[in-house]
C-alpha cells in the first residue's frame, strides 16, 4: 500500500500563500478584464450617441452624464478615445487598463498600433511600455543614443509645467511698484494689496469672494505660465491665442510650440499631424500655456498643456497632457534640431 505524502509544517505553509497569491491575482486580471469590457460597452454607447448628435453639444452631454451617474468627467473623456482609438480589445488579461490610457495617448494609429503589438509580445509593464514610448524607436523617431537635445540639452523634451498666476513684482520708473504679467502688459500693485516684498520677487495672485490677494510665491516653478484659449490653429505647431494674463486682462499673441519640427502645412503629413491638433484641442475650452522666449518670428516658443474635462488651470498645469511631447510620441513632427531635416 501506498501511503500518501504527509507535507510538513512549512510545506503547508508555502502551498497556501502561494494557492493565495495565485486566487489574488487571477481575481485581480478577472476584474480587470471585466472592467476593460464595461470601458469598451460604455465607449460604444457614448461613441454612437455622439455621433449621432451635434458635436456643438459633446462636451455638454458627458458633464451632464458625469453628474448624473456620478463618474470622473475626465474617465468618460478617455472611455471615448479608448473606444475610438483601440479597433479590437486584446485576448484576455495581457493588458491593463493602465497599459491602453498610454497607449490612446499616441495620436499615430499605425504608431499605437505597433506599441500596442510590442506589449503584447514582450509582455511590458506599464512602466517599461512608457520607456519605450520615450525611446521612441517604433515610432521612427531618433535613436535615444544621440537625439537633438533641447535648448537645455536634454534629451527628452520635458513639460514646463508652471503655477498660473504667478508674477515678478517689479519698479517702473515714474510708476513705481508694479506687477509684470509678461507679454509686456503691467499691473499696479495697489498698497492695501502689496505683500511688502523686495523688486524682483515672485508672487502669486490668489481670488476669492470677488477679491484679489497677493501672496510670496516659494515654488522654483517656471512663472511664465497663463489659462490660454485658442483662437486658431495655423498650422501642426503654431497657433493664435488669447491669453489671460489675470486681473481681467486678455492679451493675444502668436506661439509656437518648443522642441518640435513639423511637416508642411499642406503635405499629408502635415494635413494628418493639423487634423490630429485639432481633435485633440476640440476637447477642451481653454488650456495652459508656458512660454519661454520669441523665435525669429516673434512667437512665443511655447509648452502646450489640455486635460479633457478639467476647468481649473492649476489643475492643467499640474496634470495636463503635454501636445508637444504627444506630437512627437504619435509621429506626427519630429524632434526639434538646429536645422530642421526635411520631410
């Protein structure tokens, strides 16, 4: 006869954490799976809704909806571009619902589709997928050894992300204390309102109840950052804006994006990389702008940042999605360089 393996304490032991581990982590990719299937269903119901409807009122419906079955505005934005973007949801759980918010990212159909092939293949992570997106490598970009470095020889083209409202206090001779709102436009400081600071502070203007603060500014943020609208869309990387320097004041000014080189304006590429600009920016009413100095052109090189959903500009400042690096990561331009390589 034949007695069966009796396991020891420790054996025992293991088998059940890993019997645990593994019933946690098949629960997990079952509830992500049904989770990417209800993102999906939901998609197709908003995507045939708003097709259907006047596109004057897309915005409209999904904030009414947010309210009224009580979801992020921002999900419901990325839940239509998910079902939009991605033809055929992958079999079974080999991609989390953080691996496709990446991917919609890349505006460059064959681009997303050749990430969304790799991760499936090799098996990425969120975190390796994101470096390779960086890289840049399956979207024809430069090789990551030796790309065209910024104006501050970086290699990668990072967000200057900025703090709206935030002023350097300065003297205007035969004026005296005064804020520079940048774009050469000046607001005095009345006294009841002046912090005290030294010339040449930072600051930054708070509103509440209809009234008007003015507090020290201690983040080493870029302060050349404004709520912005767009007024047009000249081409893939220069537009027209109206800028909302504060204290009621509009100001409009021509910008171009920083660190991109985009195609013609009327070759396809150029065609494909306006109309992807003008997707994206149909979302949103307003976005955030940094800038930096003027080109040859008198536009301001600029960091473009828009957050589907999202009203508050510290908010897009904070969190928005950088349409410069989006441009490049999806294919549409290329990696600024001193001398631009013709397309």
């Amino acid at each position: 006869m034949t007695l069966e393996h009796v396991p020891n304490y420790a054996e025992l032991r293991n088998d059940i954490v890993e019997a645990l581990s593994q019933g946690r982590e098949d629960a997990r990719k079952a509830i992500e799976s049904v989770r990417l299937q209800t993102y999906w269903a939901v998609g197709s119901r908003l995507c045939a809704y708003l097709d259907s409807s006047d596109r004057r009122y897309g915005d409209q419906t999904l904030k009414q909806l947010a309210a009224d079955v009580n979801i992020d505005l921002r999900l419901l934005y990325e839940i239509v571009e998910f079902r939009r973007r991605i033809e055929n949801l992958a079999p079974g759980p080999q991609l989390s619902w953080s691996h496709y918010r990446r991917l919609i990212r890349i505006g460059d159909p064959d681009v997303r589709g050749s990430y969304l092939q790799a991760a499936l293949e090799n098996g990425w992570s969120v975190r390796q997928l994101e470096a390779q997106i960086a890289d840049g490598t399956l979207a024809g970009l430069p090789e990551p050894s030796s790309p065209d470095p910024d104006e501050d020889g970086e290699a990668a083209l990072l967000a200057r992300r900025g703090e709206p409202w935030v002023y350097r206090l300065i003297d205007k001779p035969g004026v005296g204390r005064v804020l520079d709102l940048g774009f050469r436009v000046h607001e005095r400081l009345p006294e009841d309102l002046d912090p005290g600071l030294p010339v040449d502070s930072l600051v930054q203007s708070k509103k509440g109840g209809g009234t008007y603060s003015i507090e020290a500014f201690d983040g080493r943020r870029h302060p050349h950052t404004y709520k912005a609208t767009i007024a047009s869309i000249v081409d893939t990387d220069t537009f027209w804006i109206t800028v909302d320097c504060g204290f009621g004041t509009l100001s409009d000014h021509k910008v171009r994006l920083r660190g991109v080189d985009s195609p013609e304006a009327k070759t396809p590429a150029g065609v494909r990389a306006t109309d992807y600009v003008t997707r994206s920016l149909e979302q949103v009413d307003h976005v955030v702008v940094s800038t930096t100095k003027l080109d040859l052109y008198d536009r301001y090189l600029s960091d473009l940042l828009y957050l589907p959903g999202e009203k508050d500009p510290a908010q897009i400042a904070r969190h928005g999605r950088y349409l410069n690096r989006e441009l490049i990561e999806g294919g549409f331009v290329r990696r600024w360089a001193e001398e631009p390589k013709p397309w």
